[in-house]
C-alpha cells in the first residue's frame, strides 16, 4: 500500500530535520515509501497468475479503513539498529483490518507452497536502514514519537514485484466499499 503524497509529504517533512543527523540511517526515497503487507523473495513465474489470484481474493473481503502514519521505532537493539520505520496509527478495529489482511496474503502464498516468514504482523513503512559498520544512533526514532500524519482511507492493495531496487506495480486490487456492518 502506498500512502498518498499528502501523508508522504506530511512525514518527510517531520524527518527532515533528521536526514543529516550524526549516526541516522541510509534514508529511504519518500517516493517510494509503501507500507509491506508480505513479502516473497523470488516467486516462480509459473506460480504467478495463482498468486495473483489468491491475492485478489485475500484482498476482497478487506473493509473499508482509514490510516494514518504516526510515531516512529526500530526494528534491531538500540545498539545495533538496523531498520527505522514509521508506524501506523488506528483504532483496534483498523490494525485488525491490517492484520487479517495481512494473515489472509499470508495463508494464500503458503498455499502455493511459496515461504512466508513466520512472525508478527507489525504495520509499519520503512523509512531508512543503518548500515552494520557505521555509527548508527538507535535513539534517533525517538524523535518521531509525537509525529501524526494526515489520515486517508485505504482504497487499493498493490502487488509489486521488486527487482534490483526497482518496483514495479503488478496488478491493483481495490478494497470493499461496503459497511462492514451491512448485510450482502
């Protein structure tokens, strides 16, 4: 999922100030900044068209929500950081939304055989990662603790392939419109 240009502004802008302090991590572009809901490494291509299929229909049943960027952390100990990220702000109700949604990608790729990792869904998008053999302040996240960005609603789930840091946008699955409330 992508957040839109409002919120990406909205949160480089808090991270400005950020960019050139002494051990902050390599920054990531904000233009492509998007919040992972699973990753694969490499998927077979004869396994493709079954992914996609299986990724349109986790993505189907997924209730309208609205998100929102806020405060920051680290992935890795205060001493040895190695990702710092943006998390995402809601209600249960909207972190559940995510986190089943996330369990359905999932379960579809464990159908196909594909691996998944097998931890906690923490929604969050990755704003820079320290290098190993560099300085690195792991306090720096800190600094975002008070940052809420802009809310939007989510309206589509994007599979993207990446490929030598290049993304490319495979297929576009819009989200329920419905009142989760409502009976079909």
């Amino acid at each position: 999922m992508t957040p839109p240009p409002e919120a990406r502004d909205s949160l480089a802008a808090a991270l400005a100030p950020l960019r050139d302090a002494p051990g902050a991590p390599r920054w990531g572009d904000p233009a492509r900044w998007h919040l992972t809901l699973l990753f694969l490494g490499a998927v077979p291509p004869d396994l493709l068209p079954a992914l996609t299929a299986g990724v349109g229909e986790a993505v189907a049943p997924t209730p309208p929500a609205v998100l929102r960027l806020a405060g920051a952390g680290r992935f890795g100990s205060r001493r040895r950081p190695q990702v710092c990220w943006a998390g995402v702000d809601g209600d249960v109700a909207v972190l559940a939304v995510l986190a089943a949604l996330a369990g359905r990608l999932a379960a579809a790729a464990r159908g196909l055989g594909l691996p998944v990792e097998d931890r906690p869904f923490r929604p969050h998008l990755t704003l820079g990662r320290w290098h190993p053999r560099r300085p690195a302040d792991g306090d720096l996240p800190e600094r975002l603790a008070g940052y809420r960005g802009p809310q939007w609603p989510l309206r589509e789930v994007t599979m993207v392939r990446s490929t030598g840091g290049r993304h490319e946008v495979l297929e576009s699955f819009p989200v329920s419109t419905r009142d989760p409330s409502e009976r079909p």
